[in-house]
C-alpha cells in the first residue's frame, strides 16, 4: 500500500474506532463518536483536519458507547448513554447521534429520556480544529502550529487559522445552541419518556464560502445519498444464490462508490482513491488495480484515473520528486501542505509498477470497447510509458525493470510491497537495491502484450508482433534467471548484484496472470502457494511461514492480502488450476463474513486452524479500493468472463463452486451497451449483446493464435 516506510507507520486509532468515507472527505471517531485530539482521529477535506476535537457531554458526562453501526460508507448511527452520577448502573438518558460525512459533516443528535421524571440537561459540544495535514495526524509529528482566531455568534463558531500566508476555516453551526469561543451548549428540559434533538454542521470554508453541504428537508435526499442512487443506478444489478457473496459483493459496490473522488483540475471525470482512512487520493498503482478489477462494473472509473494519470505522466528527471519522462506517479495530494507527502511536491513517482500498469488498464478498457475516443488520444502516453521502462526502467540494460530510490526520503521498496522490510531472502536478511522484482517484470510483459492487442485492433500486424516478440524474450530471460531449480519456485527479486533473492512469497503467483510463467514451471509453483507454510485457510500469505522474516502480524511478511490473492486466483485459473482458485476464492470470502462483508486492506496471517476468525491487521485500511474489488474480481474471474469487441467476442467458460449458487448480472456495460448474463451451474447465457457481438461458451483466444491466423511468427510458441 501507498506511503508506507519505517517512520511513517500510522499510530493506533483507538478501540472501536468508526471511519466513514465519501470522496476525499473522512471522519474517523471513537465508538461514541467522539474525536479525540491525542489520536490519529479527526473530520479530514482535501487532506487537511478541519476537526481535531469532537467531544459531547451531557451534564458534565462523557457518553458510554452501546453501539456504532455503519449504515452506509459515509453514514453511521451511534447508540450511547449518561453514566449516572449518582454511582447507579442503569442511565435513564440514551444518546443518539446519526452522522454523515461530504465536504465536512452533517450530525443529528438525540437525547431520549426513559424515565418518569423530567429531565434537566446540560449538553455540551467541545470544538477544536488544527487544520494538521493529513501526514501530520498519520505519523504523529505535528510540526505546523497555526495562528488560531475563534468567532462565536449566536448558534454559530468559526475557527480561523493562518500559516506563513495560507488561511483556512471551519464554520460549526448548531440549531438552538449557545456558541462560546471552544464549545456550543444547550440547556433544555426533557419530559418523562420524551426527547430532545438538534440538528449540528462543520463546514470547512474556501475563499470564504462555506461548503454547499446542507442537513437534507425531510424527505429528501442527503447530497452523499443522491451521489450514492447516481452510482447505484448505472453499475449492474447482482443477484447470486449465497446471500452471504451476495452481501460483500453489495458491500464492494457500496465502499467503491464512496472511493470515488473527482480530479480537482476536472471535475467530471471520477477517479479511484486508495482507500480510506490515510489513503484518500489518487494512486497510482493501487487506483489502476482498482480500475481494473472494477472494469466490468464501472468501466468511467478506469478512463477517469487512465486520464488524470496521463495528464501527470512524468516529462522531467528530478530526483527530488523521482519523476521521469514517461513515469506514471506513486501518488498525489491536493492540499497547500503536500510538501509534507513522499517527495516534498503534490506529485511523488516512487513507484516502479504503475507505468505498466497504466499500459495494461489502457489495453482492457480498449478490448472491452469503452471510450475509443480516450483510447486514441492516450496511445501516445502507453507508448511513452514503454520508453520509459526501455530508458530508465531498465536501468543497466540487464533486461529487468529495477528500482533504486535515489535520494534518502522516498520509500526504499517501489513495489507492491513497499514497507522498509518487504523484500528479503529466505533466511531474513534484506535485499538490497536496485531490485527487480519477479511481478514488475509480469507487469512489463503485460504492457508488451497489451499494446501488441491495440495494435493488433488497429490492423498494424507487424508492429503487434515486434511487441510480442519483446515480451517473448523477457519471458525466456525471465525463466532462466528467476527460477530456482533447487526449490522450486521463483525468486522474489534480483539484489543488486543480481544474486536471486529466494525467499517463498506471493509475488510470484502475480507472474501467472500474464503469461509470464512457463508451464512446465507451473505445478510446482502452485503446489508451494497452497502449501501450509503459504496457505493460512483464509488466503495465501505474502510471505512462507517457514522463512526467516516471517511474522503473522507484519505488514508484507506473512499477512493475507485480499487484492494479492485476487491476483494469483486469475493466474491459478489461466494455467488450469480450478480447484485451487476455487478455494482461494471460497475462503476470502468467507473471510469477508466476520468483517460485515467487507474485506479490509490486509489481515494477519494466522493460520485458520489456531484462530477460528481472520485476526485484523491494526491499521489496515478499510474500505480500501483493490480490497473492494477483490470480491468483484474473485466471482468476474470465477465466471471466466472477457470480451474483445474489435474480434466481435464476449467469452464465458463459468466454474463457479456449487455453494455460489445460481447467478444473475444485470445492466453489464459492454462495449457501447448493456448486457445480461444468468449462470446457473456451469451453463451461461447472455442475452442484449450489442450488435456485431457473439457469445461464446469457452474461454478468449490469446493474441499468440490470431498472430499464426495472420501467418506471422508467433513469438510465444
């Protein structure tokens, strides 16, 4: 995940900590509600924490938690009652505080009185606002104290700061309260089984305008609800027989819908951020696996980040920043205070994996047939992001895509795995830079493969098959260079000396997915991946459990990965291997069940026998993008679905477990059009294909067979 080295790990959150999302807003808060300011909680917009305190008291009385529950992404009712002063248990004064997140958020407490006395109460509201940057709440080191101006007036406190020339604002609006200069207070009677409510906004403010998010007239629609039915409206509609897949899969339409934030510099296009809470902006690596595991539910979400990415494709060598001609970025932020992100600048390029990447979402999005105009206009950039792999990628002209950070602030691993200690060999040692990782030199030839289909599609035959053929000798080279013979298995990476680094990991299953893997290999690989040192129950870990830096609640050395697993599941399915996607696939979701159906960034590795619950990473991220997909990926994968619109193809070759149950899909984008499709067992059926189109009950050709069709060499053969 993104950002992550040895001092920028985030600090607890709390017990029972409740993040909502929607946008590049969240709210993370205690299980009453509650932000308090010596945690990494707070309201967040645009990166910045414009509430760092959120304290409710009734007289005199911190709120006990009952309950929190999550209604949507950016929804959650929290249950809390008045402990009694007078030592008692039982409180006659429950508390009920209803909040939403947008441009700030919108709260409706309710104080309820189950007694047969009047109540007297002295609510109070304790208000502070930091305007921290996000990195500074993440990583503890509040450094930037701004000048702070309090304006209480009526029912209404603005906070004011200034720093070195930048202003920000909130504006706090409660109905009925007093506001004084650091809280807004009430005082009210309660009658005997009655109840009091009021209705409370914190608005951050640009220029001095206060943000357009307002509580909704009665019967109508929040601004988060009518973005929400927007999004629900025009991704497909889903049915399948197990009620409990059903339920995450509703929960990955919902936690990506709230992912969604818009490009500042163009607010009509969508883009995918990370994930929530320290992850919410635009990555590039993770927001393009979210794109494309996400491909066949909501295809704008891929042309919208392809875009905003190409619009920052790197022109310049600065080694401050790691920006390269050709370079798709790590990472953007929008606020004044991006200096204080990876790189010092808004924009950071520490990533060796999001330029192939980028080539790789712009051929599925072309092969399915969405916006031909946005795929013309962005073949220019693929082809700039394959002159940087040939350029600087492949920094000593060895063949492999390498990393090395060439200053001392950016991450020190680039890849997937880019905590300080990812990457090590099989006693625990670490390997040092520059690293070619085996899943990047995947990705390459995934890039390879990719333009070839585009210019395939475009009738340029020669050009298809010069790019095949490069992809073809990094996968020979590949074979022979990363394939450990005396284990079995690849190496994760080439160290700096280019000795293999031969820790068991779960990069290689990334290897499959592209072709990259020879098939004699194959079998040996899959039977390391589904061994009891790699399989936990739940998923496979990211690192053996027989290897020297192996720890079950590590980061990137022995923890379960949804997305990585979503990965190695497509990979296990185009060598054949069925029977092991399909339990890989079964126990994620079943995962998936003790999280409200909601898989989270990562979980511990522990293996199912020890725990009979997947254990919960402390910080991990949730929602999280490729995490949200993983569910859609898992079942698209499943079903072995594909089009190729250019070759008049939509392609289903269904091997769903028994224990899915039957499958309904409908509204499926395709192409210019939407599509039906019912799998009941291992029979599919589409019905709305657009014209031009046949159904094909098997799997898609690959590029290799029409290259002999077209009587060129076929460089994979």
């Amino acid at each position: 995940m993104a950002g992550w080295n040895a001092d920028t790990a985030a600090g607890p959150l709390g017990s029972g900590t409740v993040t909502l999302v929607e946008g590049s807003s969240f709210c993370i808060s205690a299980a009453n509600g509650d932000i308090r300011p010596e945690l990494p909680q707070g309201v967040f917009h645009l990166d910045t924490r414009i509430l760092s305190k959120w304290e409710l008291t009734v007289n005199g009385q911190p709120l006990e938690p009952l309950a929190a529950e999550t209604k949507e992404p950016y929804r959650a009712l929290f249950a809390c009652r008045v402990p009694r002063s007078d030592g008692y248990a039982d409180s006659p004064l429950l508390v009920e505080r209803l909040r939403e997140v947008g441009a700030g958020i919108l709260e409706k407490i309710t104080v309820r009185n189950y007694s047969t006395k009047a109540a007297d109460c002295r609510i109070l509201l304790t208000v502070e606002s930091d305007f921290a940057d996000l990195f500074e709440v993440k990583e503890a080191r509040i450094t930037r104290h701004w000048t702070e101006t309090r304006l209480p007036e009526g029912n209404t406190l603005e906070i004011r700061g200034k720093w070195e020339g930048f202003r920000k604002s909130v504006v706090i609006q409660a109905e009925g309260a007093g506001a004084g200069a650091k809280a807004l207070g009430f005082r009210t009677t309660i009658p005997p089984f009655g109840e009091w409510s009021t209705r409370v906004s914190v608005l951050p403010t640009a220029d001095g305008v206060v943000a357009p998010f307002v509580h909704p007239a009665r019967g109508e629609m929040s601004p988060s609800d009518r973005r929400r039915q927007d999004w629900v409206d025009k991704i497909p509609v889903l049915h399948i027989g197990n009620r409990s897949i059903e339920r995450t899969l509703r929960r990955s339409y919902e936690d990506l819908g709230a992912l969604r934030i818009q490009d500042p510099d163009h607010p009509d296009r969508v883009v995918v951020a990370a994930g929530a809470p320290w992850f919410m902006t635009l990555f590039g690596r993770d927001s393009l696996w979210a794109s494309e595991m996400a491909l066949a539910v909501d295809p704008s979400l891929a042309l919208g980040t392809l875009r905003t990415l190409a619009d920052r494709q790197g022109s310049v060598v600065d080694p401050v920043s790691e920006e390269e001609p050709g370079k798709i970025l790590h990472e953007v932020r929008l606020d004044v205070s991006s200096g204080l992100a990876l790189g010092g600048k808004s924009a950071y390029y520490g990533s060796v994996d999001a330029t192939p990447l980028f080539v790789i979402v712009l051929g599925s999005v072309s092969r399915w047939g969405f916006g031909k105009e946005t795929i013309a206009a962005l073949l220019p950039n693929a082809d700039r992001a394959l002159e940087w792999i040939r350029d600087y990628g492949d920094r000593d002209g060895d063949g492999f895509v390498e990393y090395s950070r060439p200053n001392e602030h950016g991450l020190i691993n680039q890849g997937w795995k880019d905590s300080w200690d990812g990457i090590n060999f099989a006693d625990g040692t670490l390997a040092e830079p520059p690293l070619a990782l085996c899943e990047v030199q995947a990705y390459v030839h995934g890039a390879y493969t990719s333009r070839a289909w585009m210019a395939y599609d475009a009738g340029d035959l020669t050009l298809a098959a010069e790019l095949q053929e490069r992809a073809d000798r990094l996968k020979q080279k590949f074979n022979e260079e990363f394939w450990l013979p005396d284990k079995g298995y690849y190496a994760v990476a080439l160290d700096r000396d280019k000795r293999p680094v031969d820790a068991c990991a779960s990069n290689m299953g990334h290897t499959m997915w592209f072709g990259l893997m020879d098939e004699d290999k194959a079998p040996s690989v899959v039977e390391h991946l589904m061994s009891p040192e790699m399989f936990s129950g739940w998923g496979i870990r990211t690192l053996a459990s027989n290897m020297g830096a192996y720890n079950p609640a590590s980061y990137h050395n022995g923890s379960v990965w949804p997305h990585d697993n979503a990965l190695i599941v497509q990979g296990l399915l185009r060598y054949g291997f069925v029977e092991e996607a399909q339990r890989i696939a079964t126990a994620l979701l079943e995962a998936a069940e003790y999280s409200g159906g909601r898989l989270p960034e990562l979980f511990c590795g522990f293996d199912r026998k020890q725990f009979s619950e997947p254990v919960p990473y402390p910080t991990a991220c949730s929602p999280q993008a490729w995490a949200a997909t993983t569910p859609i990926q898992l079942v698209m994968g499943l079903m072995r679905y594909d089009t190729h619109i250019s070759l008049g193809g939509v392609w289903l070759d269904p091997v769903l477990p028994p224990s899915f149950g039957d499958l309904h899909i409908g509204n499926a984008p395709m192409g210019s059009g939407r599509i039906t499709i019912d799998i009941s067992g291992s029979k599919p059926s589409v019905q709305g294909l657009p014209e031009g189109l046949t159904f094909h009950h098997a799997q898609r050709p690959w590029l290799t067979e029409l290259l002999e069709q077209a009587h060129l060499p076929s460089p994979e053969k």
